[in-house]
C-alpha cells in the first residue's frame, strides 16, 4: 500500500471531472500538504477544523468498499456521468492500494467489469452475480442489436 510519502511524491491529480477522487483521499491528508494535492479550505472554514484519518489498509478497504457499492449503483441505474466519475475513485483507490487493478480500463456497461472484479477480489458486495458485467443486458440502448 502506499505511503503518504509515495502519494505526495507522485503528486497525485484527481482523475474526476468533479475532483470527489480527490477529496475523497484527502481526509487521509494532512492539511499542510493539501496545497500539493491542488486542495484548499472551503471559504469561513479553519484549518484547525481538519480531522487527518489515519492511511491504513483497514481505511482505505472501508472506502473502497462503500464508494464500489455506490458505483455498482449507478451502473446498474445506468448513470453515465455518476458511475465514470465512480469509475475513477474506484481505480485511485486500487492505486493507494498498489493493486495492479488500478490499471484496468475495462468500462464496458458503466464500469461493471471493473466493479465485479474488485467485489470479488475482495469479497465485497457483488450484485451482478455470475455475470461479467459486459452482457448485453446492462446496456441503455433499447434498439435491437443484429449480429
């Protein structure tokens, strides 16, 4: 897993449009690094308002775990904007986990291959069952496909 060392020396940048990624990792930095994240205070908060969690495995396997359920969710509602912006906190979290997962693009059907293959890895939620996560069935187009 990496180190809050490793993080700040790859000089990580979010990867969402939105930057939830990004905030997403931040409760697991301190605040006097934020400015090398590109992160800064909401305006009328203070810095001594900042609580730093602790960058364990245990914490980070607790955020993939709620934030995959999250995804799984909006894939299978089939939120394109929601479940690629999911798509990426996902693979950061892979990434502060050194899981050769992070690398895997597959985002056939909203991300569901990627999904499934975390939930398993891991033992977490799976709502796909069996499935692969690229069948043809968790596409939004409702015209006929002819082969």
């Amino acid at each position: 897993m990496k180190t809050l060392e490793q993080i700040l020396t790859y000089d990580y940048k979010n990867g969402c449009l939105d930057g939830r990624d990004i905030t997403r990792l931040s409760v697991y930095i301190p605040y006097e690094y934020w400015s090398k994240l590109g992160l800064k205070l909401k305006p009328g908060k203070d810095p001594s308002e900042v609580i730093t969690l602790d960058l364990t495995e245990e914490n980070i396997l607790k955020n993939l775990e709620h934030d995959l359920a999250f995804a799984f969710d909006k894939a299978l509602d089939q939120r394109g904007i929601s479940s690629s912006l999911m798509f990426d906190v996902i693979k950061m979290w892979l990434w502060i986990l050194d899981d050769e997962l992070c690398e895997c693009n597959e985002y056939a059907m909203y991300g569901l291959p990627l999904y499934k293959k975390v939930a398993v890895k891991y033992n977490f939620n799976n709502p796909i069952g069996d499935d692969y996560g690229n069948e043809i069935h968790y596409d939004s187009d409702s015209y006929t496909y002819f082969v």
